[in-house]
C-alpha cells in the first residue's frame, strides 16, 4: 500500500509515464537479501493494496462511528476498534468468570518415603479399592480417617506393586512468529508486547558489529513459521560443528503455520546467520538488544536439533488392601535441543513438571514409610490475563495481525479500559460500561467470530 501510494504521487507529477516501475521484497537488511531483491524486483500487487484498502475501511466504519457515539453517551476520549473491542471484552468476561467463582475444598493424601536415604513423596490414588477423584475427599475428618487407616495398615512400610519405565520424546518448539515472540519474551524477560517490538526493530534495522550495521534478525512481522533452505543449510552446518553431527535430525525439521489466516509472505523470525552466536556478538549489543537477540537465537538454533528424550518412572506402592500410592519420577536421558533452549508456560498449575528422580525400585520390595500428610487444597479461579496469554487467545480465535497486537494493549491501557495489577490486566469501571454498551448494541463489532471471519474475507481479497 505504502509503493502504491508514492506511486500515484509520482504519477500526479508526471514522472511515473517516464520511467518503469517495481516493487522490491526482502525479509532481512543483508547485503545478499537486498541484491537478491533488486535482481528480482516483481509488479505492485493491487489485491494486497486492494485488501490494505479494505481494513482501512473497516477500520474506519467501526472506528468513526462507534467513537464518536462512546464520547456521547459515556465520556470524551473514548474509543472501539475491530479489534479492540473483541480483546476488551475477552478481559471482562474472565473477570466476570473470576467474581462467580466459588472455591471448593479438597484433600489429598501424601506419604514421604525412602530408600537407601533417598526420600520421594508418593500421592494416594486407590483407597479401599476405590479409585480416588479430586473431589473423593473434601474434608478435614474424612483426611484424617484415611490417614489413620493407612498408618495402621502400613505399619511403617510400603511394598512397591508395580514399576512403569517408559521413554517418551520431546520435539522443539516451532521458530517465532510475532505473537510467540511476543509471548516469550513476556515470559522469560518481563518485556512487554510493545517493548519486544521496539528492540525487535533495532535488531532487524542493523547493529554495527565490527564490519558496518548489519540487520541480525529477519523481518519481526510475521505469522509463518516458515524457513529459508539458506537458513536450515546454514544451521544445520552451524550445529553439527558446534554439538555434533548426532545432534541434528537425518532431514530437516519442516513447521506448517498453524495460526488462523497466516500470511505466508516473510519467513519466521530468525537470526539473519546462525554464525552471528550472542556470545560473539555481545559487545556490540545493548543489554536489551542481547536478551532478545539470545532468545531468537536459541529458539531457531534449537528447532533444527534433535528430540530430547526422557525416561519416566511410575511406581505403585501398596499399603494393605487396596490402598495403593503413586510416586513418579522423570529424568532426561539425552537433553538433544534442550542444551539450547526450552520454551515457558504461561500460568503453570502447581506441581507441573517438578517430578524428581525416584530410586531405583524394583517388584515386590518393602520400602519405609516416613510420614503419612493429609494436605488441604482449594480449586483456584481462572487466572487473569497477561499480555503473554491474551496475546495468546486473540491468535487462537483469528483476531487481528501480528503487527497490530502490541499497539492494541497499549490502546486499551491509554483508554484506561484496563489496569494492571502485577502484569495482569484487571478491567476498569470505563472498560467495563464500555464493552457493556458494545456488547448490547453493536453485539456483531465485539462478536470473535464476526472478527475472525472479517479477516478471512480480507485474506480472500489479497
């Protein structure tokens, strides 16, 4: 659109008969990329102008007239937006569900043992033969009925009944996109959506790193998760010289874009060489440069290298008839693409991923019993959003580009729509009589699929 519009300037001028015109394409400000696209330059494309066009109306039919009627009936200084709107309205109704969430109680039963002074905890999962669900036990004295029961079965040690090995596989994570950059570096660097984009920019418009500016990442726009054969040939000969020939797949890792509507136009986000490693290139890089730069480097590194593998344990230990506890244990046989880089989570559940290693144990065995512990536990609501997880929703329901979600957090806390309260958005008494309004009247405008389905029809025009 931007081509286009210097293009019909230079027509009004009279300039555009005199000379051919073409549009150049690249995805990273390299010396070779910028001669490779000036070597094939290719027509304007009226359909992506065309579909630039119609968001811009869009934009501005829901913009224009939703705003002004906002001013009116709530206060001056408001705003609604295509997007907006919908990624609003996510935030009130988890805070909705949040204030009709009513806590219910459970108990658990937990029992500390050990083997040769190794000691593991094991959960109760079969009382009296019957199998035990989150709710079975949801007071104090039926806890401690249980427990006393057991201890006068055990007598002081458990047998262990079965031992489960398997070995399970772990794959990497596909290269970044926008929106997953967006995520990551919420979650491990504390970034926001808009600080991330900002550095992103620096990275991609060049740093001098000894020989002149250089642009270090691709282009940082992008929902595909798509790779130059240039790039894998590059990491490929960068891993095998690094870790090992053994840690790299025989072929290539291939990842199909699984966002709704991508744009498959730019690569994912990646370093424009495997060979610029952070270490190397540190000195050069300001301190929020190096985080962002080390995780887009890690990231891509690590999704053409080999699955880590992971042996788990089960074990179930019996205390009399038909009491039986479960203790699991994992450990990493061989950590493959784990050496580089494993990706966050957001809102872990308590007890994720903390299994320990278990002794060795084997069939038919008697192991001590330390102490049986009743534990109280109470359902939590859902968690509010962070810009990691909202960011994360409006992908999966199709709302908005990758280059709009930055700009669309920073819209909703300027409108003071929404507060936050330790990086989590909380809705404002605004917010809240403004997505009320929206929702009564202009129900379609903060409809996700209305939203979604506008972004299907805009994707057809391109």
């Amino acid at each position: 659109a931007i081509s286009w519009h210097i293009y019909e300037i230079l027509k009004e001028k009279k300039l555009a008969d005199k000379i051919p015109f073409y549009r150049v394409e690249f995805s990273e400000i390299t010396k070779h990329a910028i001669q490779e696209a000036v070597a094939n330059p290719r027509e304007l494309s009226m359909d992506l102008v065309n579909a630039q066009q119609g968001r811009r109306a869009l934009d501005h039919l829901v913009g224009f007239n939703l705003s002004p009627l906002l001013w009116k009936k709530i206060k001056p200084g408001l705003s609604a937006g295509r997007v907006q709107s919908p990624a609003l309205r996510m935030i009130v109704e988890r805070e909705r569900e949040i204030e009709a969430f009513r806590p219910r109680e459970y108990w658990t039963i937990e029992a500390d043992t050990k083997k040769d002074k190794q000691k593991f905890v094991a959960k109760l999962t079969h009382f009296g033969g019957e199998k035990l669900t989150q709710f079975s036990v949801t007071d104090g004295e039926r806890a401690a009925e249980i427990e006393k029961t057991l201890h006068a079965a055990a007598n002081g040690q458990l047998d262990v009944i079965k031992v489960e090995k398997k070995q399970r596989k772990r794959n990497p994570a596909a290269p970044f996109t926008t929106s997953t950059l967006q995520q990551e570096a919420s979650r491990k660097l504390g970034f926001t959506a808009q600080r991330t984009m900002r550095i992103a920019q620096q990275l991609y418009e060049g740093v001098d790193i000894g020989s002149g500016a250089v642009g270090l990442i691709t282009y940082m726009r992008t929902d595909s998760v798509h790779l130059a054969d240039e790039a894998i040939t590059e990491l490929r000969g960068y891993i095998g010289d690094k870790f090992g020939a053994d840690q790299m797949p025989k072929s290539p890792r291939v990842y199909k874009t699984k966002a709704k509507n991508a744009q498959e136009a730019h690569e994912a986000i990646r370093p424009t060489s495997a060979l610029n490693a952070p270490d190397q290139i540190s000195r050069h890089l300001d301190k929020d440069q190096l985080k962002l730069y080390s995780l887009i480097w890690k990231r891509t590194v690590a999704c053409q290298m080999i699955h880590a593998t992971i042996d788990t344990v089960a074990a179930d230990l019996g205390a009399g008839e038909g009491n039986v506890f479960r203790a699991n244990g994992s450990t990493i046989a061989k950590p493959g693409f784990m050496q580089v880089y494993l990706e966050g989570t957001d809102d872990a559940k308590p007890g994720d991923g903390d299994e320990k290693m278990l002794p060795p144990l084997s069939e038919g065995e008697s192991i001590t019993l330390d102490e049986i512990r009743p534990e109280q536990h109470f359902t939590e609501p859902p968690p509010r959003y962070r810009e990691a997880s909202l960011v994360k929703s409006l992908e999966e329901h199709g709302i908005g580009r990758p280059s709009t979600y930055a700009s669309i957090i920073s819209t909703l806390q300027d409108r003071e729509y929404v507060e936050m309260d330790k990086k989590r958005f909380i809705p404002t008494d605004v917010g809240r009589v403004v997505n009320k309004f929206l929702t009564n009247y202009f129900t379609q405008y903060v409809d996700y699929d209305f939203t979604a389905r506008l972004e299907d029809e805009l994707d057809a025009v391109s």
